[in-house]
C-alpha cells in the first residue's frame, strides 16, 4: 500500500468522518452515571479531545476536562468516565492513565487503531472505538473528533450526527478552502521562516492549538496561541513596535466584549505595520471548527512546501522516543 500523504489525507478528510459515522456503536452511558468526564491524549491524538470539550462544553451537564500527563487528576474514581485517545495505542503517557484508572475503579472508553491499550481494553471488557491504520496520528483528527463528538453528545443525550454528515458533505468539495488557505500561505510567504502567532477567543482556543501543533512539527516552525480577553490583560503591552511574526486573528464573534477587544488589538498591530491575517467571525458551531481546522490544516502544509521542510518526517520526536525506551 503507498503511503499516506498530507496532502491525500486533507483531500479525503471528509471520509473519515463518514467512517466514525458509519462504524460509531452506542456505549448506553449517560451523564447521570457520572461526577465528571476526563478525556487523556497527547499530541496529534489528544487535540480531538481539546476541540470536543469546548465543542460540547457549554451545553454539557457535567464537567469536561483534558489531560495530556502520565497521571489523572485526584478526583478521579468510580464517578469518572476517562476517555483515553491514543492512535498507536502505544503511548506510554496514555498508558498509564489507562492504568491508574483501572485501579481507581474508573468508567473508561478507549479510542485506538490497535497497539496495548486495545488489547488492554479488550481483556478487561472495556469499550473501545477503533481507527483505521496506515496514517500518522496528526493525520487522524477525522476520527478521533467524529467519535469523541458521537460519544459526548450520546452522554449528553443530544445527537450530532446530522452535523458531521453536513460537514463531511461540505469537506468532500474542499477547493474553497484550499483556496483560503494558500491566500494565507501567500500572505506570510516572504516571512514563512518568523513565528506563527494565533490570537484566539475561548472558543477557538483548541483549534489555535492544532494550528501550532501543525507548524510545529510539519514546518518545523515556531507557534504560540494567546487568547481573548486574558491576553488583553498582559500580552498586548508587549506590542509596542513591530514585530517578526505572523499574526492570525481567530475570533468566533460569540462575545461582544470580545469582539470589540479583537477590533483594538487589530488597530494596534496595524499602527504597527505587523502582518496579520483575520478570519471571518462565522461563529464555532462543529461544522465551522472542521472547516477552520482544515483550511488551517493546509496552511500548514503549504508552509513545509515553501521552506522545503519533510512534513512527514518527526526526526526529534522519534529520537526523543527512543531515549525514553532506553532508560526504562
């Protein structure tokens, strides 16, 4: 089988979203049973985690938190329902929060494409969703997001269904988007090489962080996220003069505050002369978050072209992996 690029996984991104659609079995839990839900992952399969709770958290009736750490929190016990992605199923801090909630007494549900913790979870009888193989786990947002969407709205008693249906819809024809993101790429393309700076709102702050995650290891470049208000509290006194990045503006236009805070920080970074990129407040419905994280997605991708860096390569990563299995 040929490999899997970037590129062929963005343009057939709205199947995996048809394939949680399709392979999603109800777990029969509700919110009730439950103090709080946690959900662990790291990297490219913990952000679906970070984008479901503030998808779902402002209708949800019990407490969403993330955790991309070796441990759970304290309150952790037999009224948590812990939520474990890991695409390898190998990730060893994933891992252990699997076992510290097994001691613990905790509910769990597993996402994996195989590795330990599905055989784990198998033999401890313990739901697990399954994501098809052969990609590289940044790669897989699809899958992990579709069935993490599934799985809280099935807790809440909600149905997101007929939303990633229109959003896999809307992803099949992708040239809009694509277009959106090569008009940023064109933008930054003489200063591709500075940092990547994401202003966000509270609602887009998950997506920020994908972004980063994105340019970091596809373009091997720097990216940072501040977010609205909080930084309007301390980050915007350091814009005093120019500075040597790329700003992107990312406000859903859900807070008027914050709209009007969004509206003085763009006036002061242009008084400036800073470049900068503004989204169009659209909103964060699911269906707007896939299509942002898409368009940013590509951008990503179209930066790794122009610097000629291996966007399918994680040289440090892999090294740092095998340092860790070294010393165990």
């Amino acid at each position: 089988m040929s490999e899997i690029t970037h590129e062929i996984s963005l343009d057939n991104f709205h199947h995996q979203i048809k394939w949680a659609l399709k392979n999603y079995c109800p777990h029969g839990l509700k919110s009730t049973q439950f103090n709080h839900v946690v959900i662990g992952g790291l990297g490219g399969s913990g952000i679906g985690g970070r984008i479901a709770r503030l998808a779902m958290i402002s209708k949800f009736p019990i407490p969403i938190e993330v955790f991309s750490a070796y441990d759970l929190p304290g309150y952790a016990d037999n009224k948590t329902l812990i939520i474990l992605c890991s695409y390898s199923g190998n990730t060893e801090e994933t891992l252990a929060m699997y076992a510290e909630g097994k001691n613990k007494g905790c509910n769990m549900i597993c996402l994996a494409s195989g590795g330990k913790i599905m055989q784990q979870a198998q033999q401890d009888q313990i739901p697990c969703y399954l994501i098809e193989t052969g990609y590289q786990p940044r790669m897989a947002l699809g899958y992990s997001l579709s069935t993490l969407l599934l799985i809280l709205s099935e807790l809440s008693g909600t149905t997101v269904s007929e939303t990633l249906k229109s959003t896999a819809d809307t992803l099949t024809s992708n040239k809009n988007l694509k277009l959106e993101a090569w008009k940023i790429t064109d933008l930054f393309s003489h200063t591709i090489n500075n940092k990547f700076v994401v202003v966000c709102d509270p609602d887009f702050e998950a997506v920020a962080i994908r972004f980063c995650q994105q340019i970091q290891e596809n373009a091997k470049g720097e990216c940072f996220v501040t977010v609205l208000p909080e930084a309007n509290h301390n980050v915007i006194e350091s814009y005093q003069e120019k500075h040597d990045t790329n700003f992107i503006l990312l406000n859903s236009g859900n807070n008027a505050r914050t709209n009007l805070r969004f509206q003085f920080l763009a006036t002061v970074l242009s008084e400036k002369n800073n470049l900068m990129y503004a989204f169009p407040e659209s909103g964060s419905g699911v269906q707007r978050l896939f299509e942002v994280i898409h368009v940013l997605d590509w951008v990503s991708i179209y930066a790794s072209n122009l610097l000629k860096a291996n966007n399918m390569r994680v040289d440090i990563i892999m090294r740092l992996k095998g340092f860790l299995d070294s010393v165990q």
